[in-house]
C-alpha cells in the first residue's frame, strides 16, 4: 500500500508539467491578441490580464502540483543517494515554494504604473533563477556515481546548462525589450518542465515492482 502511495506522489511531477502546458496553451487561446512569441508567460496572470482567474487556478495547482513532487522526492528519495542530490532536492523544493508567491505577486503589464506586488514578482524571480539553475546541478552530480541513475545524471547537467544558456538569453532580450523574448523564455522553462517530467517518470518506474517494469 506504501508503495502504491509513493509512486502516486512521484506522479505529482508529471502531472505538473501536464497543467502548466496547459496554462499556457489556454491562455494564449482566451487572450486574443496574446503573442506567445514575444510576451512573457506571467502576462497570463498580471493585474489586469483577461481570464487571470481561471488561469491563476490553473498555476496554483501546478504550484502544489510541483512543490507535492519536490517535497516527496526530498523526503523519500533524495537521502538513497549521495548528499549532493540531497542538496539538489533542497533547492527544488525552494524553487517551487517561491513559485507558489506568483500568485501573491502578479507581474504588472506593460505600460501599466509599477506597483508593489509587480516589483515583488521581480524579486521572486531573482530568487529562483539560482534555485532553478542549482537544482539540476547538483542532482545530476550527484548521480553520476550510481549506474542506473547515470544516464540521468548526465541529462541533468546538460539542463543546468540549457537553463543557463536559454536563461541568460531571456534575461538579455528582456532587459533590452527585443523581440523573440518570449520565445527564449518558453525555450527556459519548457527546459525545466520536460527535465521534470523525465525525473518524475523516472523515479516512478523505479518504484514500480520489477514484474512491472518488465512488461
């Protein structure tokens, strides 16, 4: 019964890029006029958006989605494995938590007076750009040494390195309001949900019996 429960938690990361996808999808559909590649994802959920509501339910549950798989790995998982992943696993449950603060903190739209909660949407997002980075980073190191985790190890560093790269290609199209920004932003964190969903499937295949697996 234990086991059956774990892998259903493991789930909860597949699950969660199922949901944000679909945010996506579905607010660039509702929001008639909206640029998927030039905007930004959070322009969904800014102050004033269309559709912010249905939408902000849809990144809450993502959120707990996330955090859900982030918790259960870090609790269950993570200590199997050498203390660089425990690391890793600290990281991805911070990100996550700072991610449920969007919700509090919606971005402002362009053109639209600064206010409070749009400045501290910045600043969550300063905070997470090092726990997104840092996550896969140390995870994968720490499962070079492990054979059946090896493969994996190594497509975790290479994310660290695409999330750096689409990373810093956002951050600098962003800062000089050039066009494409949306695209490299969708590039950064379509990085980050696939890695996830590779990770929870991985980690629920590993959980299943091996009559299972087998099959």
């Amino acid at each position: 019964m234990a086991t059956r429960s774990n892998t259903l938690l493991l789930s909860t990361g597949m699950a969660a890029a199922v949901v944000y996808t679909l945010h996506v999808l579905l607010g660039g559909w509702w929001w008639k006029g909206y640029r998927h590649l030039h905007q930004p994802i959070s322009d969904l959920t800014a102050t004033g958006a269309p559709n912010r509501a249905g939408l902000l339910a849809l990144t809450t549950l993502y959120g707990l989605l996330a955090l859900t798989f982030a918790l259960v790995f870090l609790i269950l998982e993570s200590k199997k494995h050498h203390r660089m992943v425990v690391i890793g696993a600290v990281f991805f449950v911070a990100l996550h938590l700072l991610s449920l603060s969007y919700g509090l903190f919606p971005q402002d739209l362009p053109g639209q007076p600064a206010t409070f909660a749009g400045t501290m949407h910045l600043a969550v997002t300063a905070l997470i750009v090092p726990c997104t980075l840092l996550a896969p980073l140390f995870i994968g190191w720490g499962l070079l040494g492990e054979p059946e985790w090896k493969k994996f190890g190594y497509l975790s560093l290479v994310t660290s390195l695409l999330l750096l790269l689409f990373g810093g290609t956002t951050a600098y199209l962003f800062a000089r309001e050039l066009p494409y920004f949306g695209l490299a932003e969708r590039l950064n964190i379509g990085t980050l949900q696939l890695w996830t969903c590779c990770f929870s499937f991985k980690l629920v295949k590993n959980s299943l019996p091996r009559r299972l697996k087998q099959t």
